[in-house]
C-alpha cells in the first residue's frame, strides 16, 4: 500500500514469527516498501534543516534559535551576521549576571556600531515600591534598554525584546520588557520601545553599558515567515 500520512494515518500489519518472508497475507517486500514510504513522507512533514517547503514543520515553527553567546566582565557585547536574510523580525534574550549602570544598544553593520543620532525611545519602569521610571529621547545615538536604578550586580534581571526589519533598508524597530532586582530590595519592571529612523540594513548589534563590564548571556532567535 501507499502511505496515506499525512493527510490520515497509516494502519500497517504486524508480521507473525509464524510468517515467512513469501507470506501471501503479509508479504515481506510489502512491508518494506510501505515502511519506506511512511518514513519518506513523515522527512517530508518534518522538513529539512532550514526547510523553505511551506507544509514542513521546520518552515513553520516559530522561533528558530541563531546562536548564543556568552560573555564575562566585557564593556562592550558585539554581534555580528546574527541578522539574516532569513527573516524579518528576530527576538533576543539577555540574561545579565553583572550591570553596573545604564545598559544602551546599537545596530552594527559589517562589524561596526551605527553611533549617529538617529536613535528614538521610550523605556517605562515600575518597581514594586510602587516608583516610577520614565525615560525617552529623540534623536539619541544609542537605543535605552535599562536605566541605572532598575541596575545592579545581582544575577537577577534580564530583558527581552524584539528587533523587525533590521537587514532591510527600512526604521529598524524595537520592542521589549525586562525585570531587574536592585540592591535596595525593589523589583522593577519595564517596557522599552523605539526606532532607529534611517533606511539602513545592519547585519547585527551590540549592547553595552554606559560605564563598567556586564556579563551576560544572550540567545538570538528568527520568527518564521510562515
């Protein structure tokens, strides 16, 4: 028989060790031929690494994981190539050990920083002291993705945020949240948001912190087409 998978489910017959390989009831090609073609076809479902077949699970999933780095007492985090042509929009991940002051990013190109002032946004933070944060800028020449007192050297705070059509000459926009643990004792939430305002592509970014080292560990991720 022919698979039926995947638009239904295959039913197969079992051998017997009573059956002998020339069985009329199960015949022992049979059985490997319709194995291989169930096999062929759960692959095809399945797709191929990188699979643009628009039926395949890997075209369709979600979130497919770039690459992860990790860094130790470093002023600067660089990530290059990390924006592919793959996808329009990408979700990163940081996870901080150490931030000891204001943490900004920028968008890089061929292995170097955009720093000029082209950067807009907005970051609102509430601790649960009930304290209020609220910080934006226009025209700046990095994007804000924490301030100084949501900051500290305990390893509890991180932030996540979505980066749409950096590697198309289009406004790069950001989106995002994150939570931090201060040495006061607060928690503090916040929302950042923003938009680099030139029809530039950039292949990747940095983060880095107005003064200091960070460590950290951050996961880069593509959003599907599909």
């Amino acid at each position: 028989m022919a698979t039926s998978f995947p638009s239904s489910l295959d039913s197969f017959t079992n051998p017997s060790a009573s059956d002998a390989l020339d069985s009329v009831s199960v015949p022992h090609a049979d059985q490997h031929a319709n194995l291989n073609d169930a096999v062929e076809a759960l692959q095809a479902k399945v797709g191929v690494d990188g699979s643009t077949v628009t039926s395949s699970l890997d075209y369709q999933r979600g979130l497919v994981h770039i690459d992860t780095f990790t860094g130790t007492g470093v002023s600067a985090a660089n990530f290059d190539d990390v924006f592919t042509s793959d996808f329009d929009a990408f979700r990163v991940v940081v996870r901080l050990r150490t931030l000891p002051s204001n943490l900004f990013l920028r968008y890089r190109v061929g292995g170097v920083d955009s720093t000029a002032a082209n950067y807009n946004y907005v970051l609102h933070g509430l601790s649960s002291a009930g304290s209020a944060l609220n910080v934006n800028s226009s025209g700046a020449i990095y994007q804000q993705l924490a301030q100084t007192n949501i900051s500290s050297t305990v390893a509890r705070q991180g932030c996540v945020f979505d980066v749409i059509y950096p590697n198309l000459a289009y406004h790069t926009t950001i989106m995002g949240a994150g939570q931090s643990y201060n040495t006061g004792g607060n928690y503090w939430t916040y929302n950042v948001g923003g938009a680099h305002v030139l029809n530039n592509a950039y292949d990747g970014f940095s983060i880095f912190p107005v003064s200091g080292t960070i460590s950290h560990t951050t996961s880069i991720y593509g959003y599907n087409n599909g």
